[in-house]
C-alpha cells in the first residue's frame, strides 16, 4: 500500500474528538460526551480515515430515524488532507455499511455556509428534500438524501 493510499477503519470517539479539534469548520467541536449520548443504543458507525500514518478524517452515523434511512451526522477532514480522495473514501465505507446493514438511503443535514460539503453531497448522488430556514441565510440547514441500490 502506498503511502498516500487513504485506510478506513472502524474508530472511536476519543478518535473523532481528536480529529474534530483540527477542523476549522467545526470552531467549538462536540465532546465525547455528545456523541456517547447520541449513539447510546443505536445501530451507529465511527469511521476513521489514516493517511501517512496519521488521523486525517472521520464520518459517524447512525440510525436515527428508524426508518431504513441512516443519518450521516458528522464528518471532516483535516485542512491539509482535502482533495486527496479521503472524503470520498469515507463516504464509500459509510455507504457500504448502510446497504451491508439493510438501510435503503443516507440522509444528512448541512448549513448552506458549509459549500464545499454541500457540492460534495450533490456530487456524490445526493438531494436536496428539505430547507429549514433561518434568519441569517448561511445558517440555513439543508437536509439531503440519498438513496441506495440495495442488491436483493
């Protein structure tokens, strides 16, 4: 494997707590607390993406519906990682595990001020199903979808 190669693995929360501090997009980032107390009994995934050896990325999900649809509730990527394939990577194991566990779309929600996430989702095959609005408009939240081709 190369050295720029992206690895996906299963993580854990001290991970993404850790990785979440150095995205800047994120300014105060959620503790562990948070995330011990959303994914408490939940069909959940904590995905960590490894480049050069180091912690450059992660996407944590889970069933929060119940409803077949897997809700992909927070991500990011290291500044200095972006545009090498590690979004994608992640976005990729998510969605296998979504399909390997029976759920039959992903759905997210953004803020229009996040424009690189939301033209990454619409890339990746997803819509847009619904506008929460805001005062400011950049705080808007944008809720997508994205359904999946579950081979029976």
């Amino acid at each position: 494997m190369s050295e720029n190669m992206v690895k996906i693995r299963i993580g854990t929360i001290k991970e993404v707590v850790a990785i979440s501090q150095k995205v800047p997009e994120f300014g105060r980032p959620h503790g562990t607390e948070v995330y011990e107390q959303r994914l408490k009994d939940k069909m959940n995934l904590i995905a960590i993406a490894e480049m050069q050896n180091q912690l450059v990325g992660f996407k944590v999900g889970y069933d929060k519906f119940n409803n077949k649809s897997f809700y992909t509730w927070m991500g990011g990527v290291i500044p200095q990682f972006r545009k090498s394939g590690v979004a994608k990577a992640l976005a990729q194991f998510q969605e296998g595990f979504a399909k390997a566990n029976g759920f039959v779309s992903i759905v997210l929600k953004t803020r229009n001020k996040h424009k690189n996430m939301l033209c990454f989702a619409i890339s990746s095959g997803f819509d847009i199903i619904e506008i929460e609005e805001k005062p400011d408009v950049s705080e808007n939240r944008i809720l997508l979808r994205k359904k999946l081709n579950i081979q029976q």
